[in-house]
C-alpha cells in the first residue's frame, strides 16, 4: 500500500536525503575503482565516508518533520559513525592490524543498523522512516560479513562499498522522489515551499 507523503515534508526533507545519497555513491563507487587499497585508503576512505554519513544524518534528523522520538536513534546513528570514523584514525595513526579496521568498520555499520531499525518503527506516523527498513539491514548484514568472512583491506573496501553503494541508491530514489513531488506541488497545485 503506497503512502501519499505530504509536499510540506518532502520539500525540507529532499536535500539531506540526497545529501547522504551522494555521499554513499561517491564512497561506493570509489571502493570499486580502487581494486588494491591500502591500509591508508580503507581507514582513511572509510573515516570520510562516515564522517560526512554522520554529518548528513545530523542534518537529516534536525529538520522539523521528524518526529521527536525518531531523534533518539536517528542521532545515535550519527555518533556511531563519527564515533567510528575517529576510531579509525586511531588504528591507521597507530599502525594497528586490519583486523581493528573491520572490527571497528563492523561495529559501527552493525550498531547504525540496529538504531536504523529503531528508527523504522515510526513508519506509520513518519512515512520517510520506511526507508530506514532498509538502511538499517543492510548495516547489519554488512557488519555479519565483516565478521564472518576471512578479509583483508580489498575485502573489507569492497563490502563497505557495497553498503554504500546499496544505501546511496535506496537514498537517492527516494531523495530524487521527494524533489519531484516537491517540483510537482508546486507547479500543479501552487505550493510554496518552506525556507531550508
């Protein structure tokens, strides 16, 4: 059953939706052209990836359509990623094993997955939580992978990549949807859009 979401929210919610879209395809697409990385790149790629993730994520659950108790888990994901990302400076400045890197990569994906599916749980009265469904198994599985598989730093780059390449497309359909909802509310019905 498909949830018509209102032009009010869909006009303030589409750039940080599309901001972290963008963020995640840049990361994923990088993971695939850079075939052998080292330790350098995955730590430090990776360190980019969820500082600007958490940054897009802070600007997303700040806006005003998003409920107050989607907050919670919305911010805790945030802090996970930049929780994470200065971690993982830590292990590149500290010369430590890429066992560390996909420990550390693993947590924080496995973690924001949990509180993405927290988030999903207000589905019903915040339509753009759906999304989150999605977000928020694929940082699991991507974490389970991690852990389960026997990697090195191609394999570790890659599997990040693949959460960002799976979370920036679910995130730029669905940021490409709400502009053009937003696009068409105001060309057809005379909406005028909040201020950003």
């Amino acid at each position: 059953m498909s949830q018509k979401i209102a032009p009010d929210i869909t006009a303030v919610m589409y750039r940080p939706v599309l901001i972290r879209a963008v963020i995640a395809l840049i990361f994923g697409i990088a993971t695939f052209i850079l075939q052998e990385p080292t330790d350098a790149v995955v730590n430090y790629g990776a360190t980019i990836f969820l500082l600007f993730s958490g940054s897009a994520m802070w600007e997303y659950l700040r806006r005003e359509p998003v409920p107050e108790g989607m907050r919670t888990p919305l911010s805790l994901v945030a802090a996970v990623w930049m929780l994470a990302a200065l971690t993982l400076v830590a292990v590149q400045l500290g010369g430590l094993s890429q066992t560390v890197t996909w420990a550390v990569i693993a947590a924080g994906l496995g973690l924001s997955g949990v509180a993405e599916l927290w988030a999903f749980s207000w589905r019903k009265t915040f339509a753009p939580a759906r999304d989150h469904l999605i977000a928020g198994i694929t940082g699991v599985v991507t974490a389970i992978l991690l852990i389960t598989m026997d990697v090195d730093y191609h394999r570790i780059f890659g599997i990040t990549g693949t959460y960002a390449l799976i979370t920036g497309v679910l995130f730029g359909i669905t940021g490409l949807g709400y502009w053009l909802d937003t696009r068409k509310a105001i060309t057809e019905d005379g909406f005028t859009p909040p201020a950003p």
